[in-house]
C-alpha cells in the first residue's frame, strides 16, 4: 500500500496511554489494525497477510504417500495442512452401537475420526481422547462427504484426519483431504467435496465478507461459517457468530463468494485425482457373488467346519447372506 496507509496501519499498534500493560496493548491494538485494514476499501481491502477479501490461500496435494496404508492424501491449504488416512473393512468391521430407544443394534460403516493435537497450534500438551471440539469436526467432515458415498454397505470405511498444521479452517481441509483419500483408495463417490470457512468484519451497516480465513481472522472476526459441497451444491453448514444476528443480504454474499472459492478448490482437486496412483499391492481384495440360499448350509458346514477351513486356509474373510445368497469374500491383497 501507500506510505500513508502504512504510516495509519502502524500508528494503530503504537496508541500510547490508552493501556495499562503489554497484553492488552498487544492484543486490543491488534484487533484494531486487522478490522481498519478492512474498511480502508472493502472491495479492495488487503488482509494481515496480503489477500484480497476473495482470495483462498494457495493450495498443494499429495496422494498416497504412505505406502503401507490402503490410501492417503495430504492437502496443504496455507499454514493448514490435514493428513487423511483410509481404511477398508468388511462389512464385519462395521462399527456396531445402540440407542436407548433401539429394540435391535445398529452398524455405522463410515467412520471419520478427527485428530487435532497440540503441537498443530505450537503448543506442547497431553495426548488424550478426543475432545467435544474434535468430535465435532469430525461429524461436519463425516456429513459433508457422506452424501457422495457410492454402495453404501459393500463395506467398512475409516477415514482418520490428523491434523498436522492449523492455521484456521483444518474441519475444511479435512473435507478436502477426506474426499481425495476416498478417491486415492478405488472408493465409488459421486463427486469430490470440497470446503472453505467463510469469516465476516461488520461495524455498522458496512461489511466484508472473508473467503479461507485463517486463525487470526477467527479470533478476531464477527463470523465463522464452514460451507462444504461439490460442483453441484452444498453438503454441510456450520456457522459461530459473535454478533446478534446477520441479514439476509450477508448470508446470500457469503453463500455466493463460499460457491465461488468451492469450486476453484474443486478444480484443483480435480485436477490432482487425475494423477493419483492407486496402492494396490496394499488395497484388500474384495469378490462378491451369489449362490443358491439352499446351499448357504453346505458352504457353512457342520459346526462352521467347511467356512472355517477356507477361511484359514486362503487368509480371507467370508461374509454370509442367509436370506439372499450374497457371498462376500475379502482378502488382504488385491487379486491379479
């Protein structure tokens, strides 16, 4: 910018007699200087770190970097980056849960879990269980990329978010990194999602809307809204405000600009899943076949003899419909 706008920029830093100790001169003249920035020319605004209003930071993907693993991704969004690792079960590994009002258990055979550690903000604490925030991450992740899942029950999934660097948004870049690990291990989606946290300054009647804010902006802005979807729409909205309320117009400007930043993510991934290399000398095997119900008895044997002796001998899984004949038969490799 200017000399001027400079010289206004570092006097909001330098406001002396106004504070009675460090922090909050730190802190309060910090807050001013980041919102002043903005209302210079919201069209033209500049952000504590060079963006423009609209811009989303820049962008780097890698797929299947662990060879041991059935996939992987790790996407990099500025100073956020989130490893996505996947898993592939049977249908046995299906995770089985009730509720009190459930007469009979339930099977959930997606799993997104989400990992935020301590030394992803530089900071130096106890490994634990996950928290109320991390479970929270993980079901927005969970929700937005659900929607894309293709024969759904065919088999078990887990996705495990380790959340290496954050620096704002790592729920959105988990969406992202989710969604290429799925395409990374053969796993049928619809589309790729992709998702973006939307931030907001607003003093009176004027605003500006912040596309890919990062921690600095969360802290100190009035909004956090987390849009997730593909090409086609939105899958998932999360939003924390510290206002009263916002308007019609700015929810629609902050939809609009979210679509926009949506689908130039989408184009980058996009254009890396045409590169990716599937594992498939880790990837499990997976043949699936009918037979006639009647003959469901035989394959069992008697006391599960038969079943047990293929199982052992060819180290494979065996999945039984008693109803419909399906057989699922799952191995550690994938099959030549």
């Amino acid at each position: 910018g200017s000399a001027s706008s400079a010289n206004d920029t570092k006097s909001y830093f330098c406001q002396e007699g106004q504070y009675n100790d460090m922090a909050t001169l730190f802190f309060t003249s910090q807050e001013s200087a980041i919102r002043h920035l903005f209302h210079l020319d919201v069209n033209d605004g500049i952000r504590a770190d060079g963006r423009h209003v609209r811009a989303v930071r820049p962008i780097s993907i890698e797929t299947n970097i662990l060879p041991n693993t059935h996939s992987s991704c790790l996407f990099t969004r500025g100073q956020t980056q989130v490893l996505g690792v996947l898993t592939v079960g049977g249908s046995t590994d299906a995770q089985m849960y009730e509720s009190l009002t459930d007469t009979s258990p339930r099977y959930e055979d997606f799993m997104l879990h989400y990992n935020f550690p301590g030394y992803s903000v530089g900071e130096a604490g106890r490994l634990g269980p996950p928290g109320r925030r991390e479970l929270g991450h993980g079901n927005l992740a969970k929700k937005s990329i659900e929607p894309t899942l293709v024969n759904r029950g065919d088999n078990t999934i887990r996705i495990v978010a380790e959340v290496l660097e954050s620096n704002g948004s790592s729920s959105m870049a988990t969406v992202c990194s989710s969604s290429l690990a799925l395409r990374a291990g053969g796993i049928k989606t619809t589309d790729l999602v992709a998702g973006v946290a939307m931030g907001l300054i607003k003093e009176g009647d004027k605003y500006a809307i912040l596309t890919d804010i990062m921690g600095l902006e969360d802290h100190y802005g009035d909004m956090d809204f987390k849009v997730a979807g593909t090409k086609k729409g939105i899958t998932a909205l999360q939003m924390d405000i510290k206002i009263e309320g916002i308007s019609i117009d700015v929810l629609k400007d902050a939809l609009y600009q979210a679509r926009e930043a949506r689908e130039h993510i989408l184009s980058i991934m996009e254009s890396e899943s045409e590169k990716i290399v599937i594992n498939e000398d880790a990837l499990p095997s997976m043949e699936m076949f009918s037979i006639d119900p009647g003959k469901i008895a035989s394959v069992i044997g008697q006391a599960g003899k038969t079943i047990k002796e293929i199982i052992e001998k060819f180290q494979v899984a065996v999945d039984l419909d008693r109803n419909s004949g399906k057989v699922k038969i799952s191995g550690k490799k994938k099959l030549l």
